[in-house]
C-alpha cells in the first residue's frame, strides 16, 4: 500500500496523520510518500519521521520524498493532500486587502473575499492532482482532501476532476467536545449528529442515552466560564436559530453579515485570547509568528521524543479511520465532506456538504439526513451560491464570476457596494497573478 502525502511540509500536521496510520498495525506494510514544492520544509518532516519510525522499530514502512508530485502519486492508492498554494505570501493578501475595503476577516481560507481568492489559486493545482491520480496512481485511488477552501476544492475535485474525494475536517470534533463539557458529560456519552456544509454544520442532533439534550446547551454555553467569553456568535446563533455550529466564533463570524459589518461592533462578538475566537486577521498573525519560529522549531522536532505509534496517540482526525476502515473492514462513522445527492433534501443535489457517512471494507456509504431546518438551510445556501460561482471562475479563468461571487459572499456584500467589490477583486487579482495562470 502507498500513501501520498501532497503539501507534508505542514509538519505538525503530517506528523499527526503519520502517527495516527502507523498506530494502526495493519496499516504498517506500506509506503509514505511525502511530496512537497518547498525542500527545506520536506527535509525536516522527513528527518522527523525517518527518527519516529525508527524509534518505533517499523522496518516494514518505506519513507520517500520528493518534490514531483507525479511521482508522489505514481502507484499511490491514498492521496492526502495538505496544500496552500501561494502559501503566506498570498494569503496575507487574502486578508490585508480586503481590509482597505472594509472586509474584516478573522481566516479567510472558505468564503469571504479571502476563501474565494483562495479557491481561485487551489483548485487549478487540484484540478492537476486529479488528472495525475488518474493517469498514474491506483485504479480506485481515493483522495482525503484536507486543504481548504474545503468545500469548493472537493466539489471541483469531484465534478470536474473525476476523482473520488472526500473533504475531511475536525470541526466537528472539536464542537462536540465543547457540548459534552457544558453538559457535564463525558464525550463518548454524547451521540451527535451534524448535517451541513463545511464550516456551516449544525449539530441538529445531541443525545445522551436517547434522550435529546439540545435543549440544554443555550444555557450550558451562557453559563460556562470560558465559551461564554470565547463563542458570542456560535451562542448568539444558538440563541436566534435554535442549533450549535460545528465552526469556531471566528470562523462562523466571517461566513454572516452580521457581526464584523460594522468595525466599531466587531469587539463585542469577539475574544483576543486567542486568534481562534475572531481576532481581525488573527490567523495570518499566528501563521507569521509560526514562520519566524521556523528554525527554532526544526531544532525542537529533531531533540524531542520521538512520537509513539500507540492507540492512545492517536488523533481523532478522520484519514486514519477511513484507511483503517476501508483496509480491515472495521466499521467507521465520522462526518465528511461529499456531493450532495439528496443526503440534505433541500440543499442543491450538486453541492458538497458535511454529513455523517460510513466507512468499511466495502466503500464509503452515505445516509440520507433529510431537510435541514428551514433557517439553517438558508444559511447554507447563501454560501453555496458563492461557492458555486467560485468554482466556475476558478476554472474558467472567468473574472466577471469571481466578481459577482464576491458581490453575493454575505459579509463582503454587506461591507461593499458593487463599485468597491469591483475594484477590490481588481486588485486581488493583479497582486496575485503568478498563482493564477488560468486569469
């Protein structure tokens, strides 16, 4: 068996996804292949994982490298990818120039006028991975997408690309997590179910030995020390819409028109203990911050202790499970990112959305949820709209679309009026040119 990884020079995140496949044994006899553009961040994950493996006694894994991604792929019956194409460069544009025009971002990377310029520089280099995996890779090679913007990388990987995808995020973790703390109750009593679109799902169901539990966490969340603090918009939602979004405050506030429209408003939806909870471009301030740690963190990576390939370390991020699942024939239940078809009645049958699935030796099955909420599906539809004309430009090269998804995206219409979204796209564009060659 052969993993591809595409982007591993996110070395904390590679490492984690390394250490959640090697701690399952049948998953052992393979080779990780790690391609990445950037050599110096692919040299230090593979002297990180070369030392884990070893440290961990497993001759059975053959660890590559590479800077060709056709290579990476040729053989490969798992592809992750992991890629932010333009990297910090590009994304401190994203973020820096919508705000001369008003547009408050906390991240930027899955609607907004960040998520939208992001998606016009990924999903050509998706495009290409796709053709790559079909011409080289496995017959069957399924592709776990974990680069964002999430939603629209995997609804053109799909549609267009031909491949087999599934779009894997960890919001839904993380919510769940904070519910079962409000609740007082340990997470593994807690059964959710979350139906959606990436960033945009909704826990619309919470039950604790069968009986429903949502009723409960407007006040769990009010009263609690922390997330009363850190989540004024995930609890204001819950409050107006009657359901908890999987997505952090800083992230949902972003996706609505509602709380940074106004910049003299924005502080009271948000907390600055951490960028997470809204902080005005408070990702691309940790991501700075990261990059100039970077020879310091190498240091760390190689005198720390070795990663242990155990079932306590493992994450609960989705890819593991679902090549364990589909490996063994164990049985795993997770929410991913898939095309639509009926799964959510009254959200377009071609869109990508966020919905339980099941995974084992047999594929990936996906139950029918049905209608969400009235409410919630308006919601979600505002963005798919978006996110459908983002698509379309970023394959077309179409800069007429790209400008009426911005004009449509809900914050950024309620920020810009039709001139300025205009001439912000302009810019975006021009400053971006040597990511975007279909433009």
């Amino acid at each position: 068996m052969k993993i591809a990884f595409i982007g591993a020079g996110s070395v904390g995140f590679t490492r984690k996804m390394v250490t959640d496949i090697l701690s399952v044994p049948e998953l052992r006899n393979c080779e990780i292949s790690l391609m990445d553009i950037d050599g110096a961040n692919l040299a230090m994950i593979y002297n990180v994982l070369e030392r884990d493996i070893k440290a961990n006694g497993l001759a059975s894994v053959r660890l590559t490298r590479t800077t060709d991604r056709r290579e990476s792929l040729r053989g490969a019956n798992y592809i992750f990818s992991f890629a932010r194409v333009g990297g910090l460069d590009a994304f401190a544009m994203d973020v820096e120039i919508p705000l001369k025009y008003g547009v408050n971002q906390c991240v930027g990377d899955t609607i907004c006028a960040g998520g939208i310029m992001y998606g016009q520089r990924t999903i050509p280099v998706i495009m290409d991975i796709c053709r790559d995996i079909k011409e080289v890779s496995e017959p069957g090679a399924l592709f776990l997408n974990y680069s964002n913007p999430n939603a629209m990388n995997t609804w053109a990987a799909n549609t267009y690309g031909g491949v087999q995808t599934l779009g894997l995020c960890h919001g839904v973790q993380h919510g769940h997590t904070q519910i079962a703390e409000v609740l007082g109750l340990p997470v593994s009593e807690v059964d959710i179910v979350c139906a959606g679109i990436n960033h945009q799902t909704w826990y619309i169901q919470v039950l604790h030995k069968g009986k429903d539990m949502r009723g409960k966490l407007l006040e769990g969340f009010k009263k609690h020390p922390v997330y009363s603090k850190q989540e004024k918009v995930r609890i204001d939602i819950l409050e107006r819409f009657g359901y908890y979004s999987t997505e952090s405050n800083g992230h949902l506030s972003e996706y609505l028109p509602w709380y940074r429209k106004r910049p003299e408003e924005i502080d009271q939806w948000i907390d600055y203990s951490g960028w997470i909870h809204g902080e005005p471009g408070g990702y691309l301030r940790y991501c700075r911050e990261q990059r100039a740690k970077f020879e310091e963190e190498a240091k760390q990576y190689q005198t720390m202790e070795a990663a242990k390939y155990t079932p306590e370390n493992r994450s609960t991020e989705h890819g593991s499970h679902i090549v364990e699942a589909l490996e063994t024939g164990r049985i795993y239940r997770g929410h991913f990112n898939v095309i639509n078809r009926g799964a959510i009645g009254n959200l377009p049958a071609d869109s990508v959305v966020e919905v339980p699935g099941y995974v084992d030796g047999s594929g990936v099955s996906i139950p029918l949820v049905g209608d969400l909420p009235a409410p919630l599906a308006a919601i979600c539809n505002q963005s798919i709209a978006v996110q459908r004309l983002a698509v379309e430009a970023a394959l077309e090269g179409d800069p007429l679309k790209l400008k009426q998804a911005m004009l449509l995206d809900p914050l950024t219409g309620a920020v810009c009026n039709p001139p300025e979204v205009w001439a912000m796209a302009d810019e975006m564009l021009k400053a971006q040119a040597q990511w975007l060659p279909q433009y």
